[in-house]
C-alpha cells in the first residue's frame, strides 16, 4: 500500500470515528450523561497512553505528531473534565449538615 493512501485510509478512520462518536453521543439522554461520563474515564485514559506510546515511537511524520498530539491534549482534557463532572455529581449525593443556630 502507498504512503498516500494509507493517509487516505487513516483519515477516514478518523473522520468516521469523529462521526459515529457525535452521533452516539447526541443520542443520550441528558440524566445518563454525567453518569456516562465519569465511566469513560478509562477509555480516554487508554486513548491518552495510546496516543504517548505512538508519539514515542521513532519513525513518524508530521501527521502523526499532529494527531497523536491532538490525542494526548483532547483525552487529556476529558479525562480531568470527567473527574471534575463526577466530583460535582457525587457532591449533590453528600448528606448536608443542618445550619447550626446563630450564637446571640
């Protein structure tokens, strides 16, 4: 296979991928949205360490260092995004303490 069309090939993964993936996501609803969230977590963190283990290999162009560094970045905000979702979510499930009584 060619140089160009394995690029041709590996951009329409991508842009499949960008597809499938917005339109499996504006299919849920909204109440299972911050739960799912924090459950793909993981992934993005398999797709973070995907993403260091390709830019760490010594043969590769600039396509490569763009979309492996376009990996690290974006996974990397929605692994630290997700956290702070899940963070707020389990904080609405804490038990409230009563006010305590204004000293006169």
């Amino acid at each position: 296979m060619s140089h160009n069309m394995l690029l041709v090939f590996e951009v329409t993964i991508l842009v499949l991928a960008i597809f499938l993936g917005f339109e499996v996501i504006s299919k849920v609803p909204t109440l299972l949205h911050t739960p799912l969230m924090s459950g793909t977590n993981a992934i993005h963190g398999i797709v973070v360490v995907g993403a260091m283990l390709v830019l760490g290999l010594g043969h590769k162009g600039p396509f490569m260092w763009i979309v492996g560094f376009l990996a690290v970045v974006l996974g990397s905000a929605n692994v630290v995004g997700g956290f702070v979702v899940t963070d707020r979510m389990l904080e609405m499930f804490k038990k409230r303490e009563p006010p305590k009584p204004k000293d006169e």
